[in-house]
C-alpha cells in the first residue's frame, strides 16, 4: 500500500505538495488496480509488487518535463499505449489541470481506466480505445503534448505521436539505458517528420535493480505530411 515515504519521494521528484484528495486518490487507484489485476491481466503478478517504482513513481516523472518545460493548465495530453493506465491515471490524478487522454485499443485495459475514472470521479480523464492509426482526422495537430511509455522503439513512437501534436508541441518517450541507440536509430524518422531531440531529462526509480530512466524531449516544428501515421502495423514493419 502506498505509504508516507512514497508521497514524499513524489513531491520531491514533482516538487510539488499533494493534497489530501490526491494522497486519498492514489491510494484508491492503487486498490483498485490491485482488484482489476487479480482477475484481468494488466501487469504481471511480479510488477503488481513494486507497483510504485516501476509505474505509479515512473508515470509521474512526467512531471519534469512538465515543470521543466511550463505546460500550461488546460494542455491536452495523449497518452499512446497506456495499457492499465500509465502514465495516464497518475497524471490525471496528481495534475487535474491537465486534460488527459489516454489510447489504447485494448477493450479491457480502457474498460478499466473507465471504472477509475468514474470510482475517482476524474473530470479531466477521456478514455480512447483504438489503435493510434485509427484516431479521426480531427485528432492530428491538436494536442500539445504526447506521450507513452514501454510501447515501442523511438523511430516507430515518432509516427505514431508526431502527427498528433500542434506544430510546437512536445513528444515526450519515457526510455532506458538504449536511449543513446534509439537516438541514433531514430535520424531519418526526426527528420522526415520535422522534429529534433531538445532536451533528455534523466531520473532514477527508488529501490529498483534497473533504476535509471529519462525521458526524451521531442519538439515538432512543421506540420506532419497528411500521409502520416501510416495503416496500421506499417510503421513497425517498416520504420522510418
């Protein structure tokens, strides 16, 4: 259960204090994950265990770049593979004033983001489930942040997320100790869909073997050609 220690590691990292709904809130987001969990797989019974250092701790690094950065309230976020809901569920609760939108085309993962979102009564929370090459039309060059997070190698997430936000916004790809190799792999596609590496924001998880992270800082500069992302299971297959 998510104890004292835990929320001080967060306003350290977020330099920001929690207030007594949000401490009560991650508390009841992680109750019930831990229900949701027993009888529908979203992590593994292994990850379940350090369920904050590896996704509640990790999600809200988030908060960084945010602060780093000066994303003002009311920014929209999509949140690309959100799986059970990270980084989504942890943002939208520790920051209402972001409108948060998390994507996935698994029926159960939204299916419980959907259940949270109503339990915890989260307003600034909009669920989608479908794969990314799927969203509408309208949805391209309107969010003024991306993310996501264990879903796929840099030069695939960038077809993916750049196409989504406003020419100016901000793809932000939580990453490991292969960031320097992704980078590398990842030119062609940065140039194709004119956007640059501007900042790597680097952190640790507490009490984790494989502990050090960051998160790449991604800016959009043009509009995306309107071919982008391609039909789905293209970019995979044959990445920029």
């Amino acid at each position: 259960m998510l104890e004292i220690q835990h929320f001080e590691l967060i306003e350290k990292l977020i330099q920001k204090e929690l207030s007594k709904s949000i401490k009560e809130n991650l508390i009841n987001f992680e109750q019930l994950f831990k229900i949701y969990n027993s009888h529908t797989n979203l992590v593994s019974k292994n990850d379940e265990k350090n369920l904050f250092e590896k996704h509640i701790y990790d999600s809200l690094a988030l908060g960084l770049f945010l602060k780093e950065f000066d994303i003002k309230d009311g920014a929209k976020i999509l949140d690309i593979g959100t799986g059970g809901g990270f980084p989504s569920l942890p943002l939208s609760i520790v920051f209402p004033e972001l409108q948060v939108f998390p994507l996935d085309s698994i029926a159960k993962k939204i299916g419980f983001i959907e259940l949270v979102q109503k339990e915890l009564r989260l307003e600034n929370i909009h669920p989608l489930c479908k794969r990314v090459e799927d969203l509408p039309a309208d949805y391209k060059q309107s969010f003024d942040v991306v993310t996501s997070r264990a879903v796929a190698t840099l030069n695939v997430l960038l077809e993916y997320a750049i196409p989504f936000l406003k020419t100016g916004g901000f793809f932000s790809a939580y990453k490991s100790i292969n960031a320097d190799e992704e980078i590398k792999n990842a030119k062609n596609a940065l140039n194709r869909l004119y956007c640059t590496v501007e900042q790597r924001i680097k952190y640790d998880l507490p009490a984790v073997e494989q502990h050090s992270r960051e998160l790449l800082i991604i800016q959009k500069h043009k509009n995306t050609p309107a071919m982008y992302p391609r039909k789905s299971g293209l970019a995979k297959k044959n990445p920029l």
